[in-house]
C-alpha cells in the first residue's frame, strides 16, 4: 500500500508540474572568481532524479544532461538547481548526492545503459560536504570536485545528478529544467512510474560547470588570467 501510495503522489506531480509548484527562477549573478564554461538557468520546474532509500529499487529515479566542450577542458566545479516536493520536513535536506559521469551512447540522445553501472565516474557526496542555498523558488548546489574533471575535446558527455533519502518523510527531490537547454534535450528514468532508461524530455537540466583557481592567488593575478578568457 505504501508503495502504491508514493507511486501515484509522484505521478500526479510529474504530469502536471504547474500544478504543484512553480516555474523556477533565479538570482544568481556568478563569480568574479571562477570561470564557467557551460550555463544553463533554471526555467522550470523540477524533475524526479532521486534514490529511494526506504522503497524498493524501482522506484529508483534519476535525470541526466549532456555537454560537450570545443577543446581539452578542466573543471573543479558543478553548480545545479534543485527542488523538492510531497515532503513535511523543513529544506533543504542535508543528505547525500550522487552523480554520474557517462558517454554518450552513440544516439546523441542518451547516455549509456544500465543506468549508474556504466558510468564512467562517480562521485557519491556525503552530507555537509556540498553547499546548498534557497535560489529563488528552488535551491542551488555548488560541489567542489576533489580534483581537477578532464574532458576531451569533441566528445559529448552526461551528469545525472540526483540526492538519496527516504520518502517517508522527506518526500522527494528533482533537478530542475533549463529551457530550451543546450545540445540534446535531458532524459530520465523512472522504472515505477512506467517511464523507461533514457526518455527524452523537452528541455535541458539547469546547471553549470566551472573552473576555480587556487585560493592562493591575490585578486590582481586573478583578474590577469580571467582578461585570457
């Protein structure tokens, strides 16, 4: 019963998202101190990417979206917009995130299969160690990667991102939609609400990924490097 219970509240909102909460906005201005190299705002509202830890594996959910850069890029950052929904407890939720790191599965539209198992990194968050502030109607996550992330040139790549705990009474957590998105649309999956590894939505995820300089160097050396860019 409970599982049919959560089946049919996540439906109801994942069809008619409007209805529920709002469209998603921003006030971020961005950093003197970093670079970005890929940008998409949050326009919408938020999509089921959550691991169940009180359900069964299939009510496993998770998003992803793709991104390619021109040249060898290096990145230390990744900031993303996310919301959460169904729950009665205060937010955000201090919980871990995990995120994947995948190829693209040769269509252009995907990332690989089986989902989590054929990715090529990644990186499971424990609490505390990601910083997470309300952003408008939703909420802004910045995570520092322990190293520097190398990506190579021409070749397009996916992050799903997605945060771990328990329904009951959290409720539950999306990452929201960026409009129209870069490249090709974001996909999901969502094996108890009938939606297949990898669906193709209408619409990018809202994130970015950046490049953060030593905290050693002084502001003039950091605006020296920024006028390379």
């Amino acid at each position: 019963m409970l599982a049919l219970a959560v089946s049919l509240g996540i439906a109801e909102h994942l069809t008619a998202m409007g209805d529920v909460i709002s469209s998603g906005t921003s006030s971020w201005q961005g950093s003197d101190y970093e670079i970005v190299y890929w940008s998409q705002f949050p326009t919408g509202s938020p999509f089921g990417s959550q691991y169940f830890t009180d359900l069964y594996p299939e009510f496993d959910a998770g998003v992803a979206d793709d991104f390619e850069f021109a040249e060898t890029t290096t990145i230390t950052r990744i900031r993303w917009w996310g919301g959460y929904w169904n729950g009665s407890q205060p937010y955000p939720i201090d919980t871990s995130v995990l995120i994947y790191l995948y190829l693209d599965d040769g269509t252009g539209h995907a990332p690989t299969l089986p989902q989590h198992s054929t990715a090529i990194q990644t990186w499971i968050i424990p609490p505390g160690n990601y910083d997470e502030v309300l952003d408008g109607s939703y909420y802004r996550c910045e995570f520092d990667f322990p190293s520097g992330v190398v990506f190579d040139p021409g070749v397009k790549y996916w992050f799903e991102i997605r945060k771990s705990f328990a329904y009951t009474p959290y409720g539950l957590y999306g990452w929201v939609e960026s409009a129209p998105g870069l490249l090709a649309p974001s996909v999901q999956g969502f094996d108890g609400l009938g939606i297949p590894w990898w669906r193709v939505r209408d619409a990018g995820s809202a994130f970015e990924l950046t490049w953060v300089p030593p905290t050693t160097l002084d502001r003039s050396t950091w605006a020296e490097i920024k006028t390379i860019f």
